[in-house]
C-alpha cells in the first residue's frame, strides 16, 4: 500500500511541478556554470548506495570542501541556491527517487557513508527501511543548517548533538509506520515549507 501510495503521489507532484522545475532550472543554468542537478551517493535500505537528486544550490565542487552546509549565508551557495534552499525547493527532484523505488515520500533522511559509518549498531536499524524525503528529525531540524552555522565546529555538533537526535526521532517513526502517520507528516512538512 505504501509503495503505490509513493508511486502515486510523486508522479502527481512531478507532473504538476514541471512548469516550476523549469524555471528553477533555468535560473540555475543563468547565475551559475554547471548542471541544474546536483546527484550524491547516499546510503539507503539494508546500506544499498544510490544517487540522491536535488537541484544545485551550489558551485561546482563545493562539496570539495565539505559535505555539511553551514548556514544559509555558506559562500559556496549561490543567490539562487540561497532562495531554492530557504523555500526547500531543492529537495523536489527526490520525487524522482521515490517514483523509481529507491526513497518513500516519508522516512528516514538518507545519509552520506561518511556518517552511516559512525552509527552504532542499534542505530543502524534506520536503514532496515526505506529512506524519506521528509520525516519527524526533518520537522524538528527544518533549520538544521543554522544550527550548525551558529556552532563553533558544526560536524562535531551535527555528530555529538544533531545526529543521534535525529535517529531517535527516526526510531519513533520506525515504531509505528502507518498511511495515517506518512499523511500527518507530508502535512506538517507542506506547513512548515509554506511558513
């Protein structure tokens, strides 16, 4: 029920979003070389790798010189980046994972390998499932990129502090994986993105 629920939504959503899509894209392509998608290796269900899509938000290669984004003023995103950023727009073209089977609208945010690897094993349960666009840690950290801006080694604090913050939250969505508690969630999300 889940996997049609996803299959569903996400071609609807990137139906009705193309017209946005493609102003986005172009505004991409007018400010900054490079492509519209930015594509990461994040780790999924059962530690499956996959390419997480998103637009480019931005320079070429800045994950060069970091994979955490610290603040919304980090030199590396570009104008365009901050505004797409800041509506969360960036994160639409993960419609395209959930569609082909590799995300569920609702689930644990996937991690980079870099940061899977420091997982306990009870943390590990976060991948028996299949990984989200939104859920519970992305309602409680919408800002999460502040935080670590205000911190005075924001991986240390996204390791120490952030992050098993969020696991926790994941294991409370993991207890208890309805239709019901997916629809409540994509709510709150689309009311957090409209604030």
């Amino acid at each position: 029920m889940k996997r049609l629920f996803d299959i569903l939504v996400s071609l609807l959503v990137l139906i009705l979003f193309l017209p946005f899509g493609i102003m986005i894209s172009i505004a991409i392509l007018g400010e900054s070389r490079g492509g519209v998608f930015y594509r990461q290796v994040r780790v999924g269900k059962n530690g499956v790798h996959f390419r997480l899509w998103k637009f480019r938000t931005m320079r070429v290669d800045a994950d060069k010189l970091g994979k955490l984004t610290v603040g919304m003023r980090d030199p590396r995103i570009t104008r365009v980046g901050y505004f797409i950023r800041k509506s969360k727009l960036d994160e639409f073209p993960q419609f395209i994972n959930v569609f082909v089977g590799e995300m569920s609208i609702v689930g644990p945010r996937p991690e980079v390998q870099e940061y899977v690897d420091l997982y306990t094993l009870e943390q590990e349960m976060v991948l028996s499932v299949k990984p989200g666009i939104t859920d519970y840690a992305s309602l409680e950290y919408f800002k999460e990129n502040e935080l670590l801006g205000q911190s005075e080694n924001p991986r240390e604090t996204y390791i120490h502090e952030i992050m098993p913050a969020k696991i926790e939250l994941n294991k409370k969505y993991i207890a208890n994986p309805t239709l019901g508690q997916d629809i409540k969630i994509m709510w709150l999300t689309f009311l957090k993105m409209v604030k």
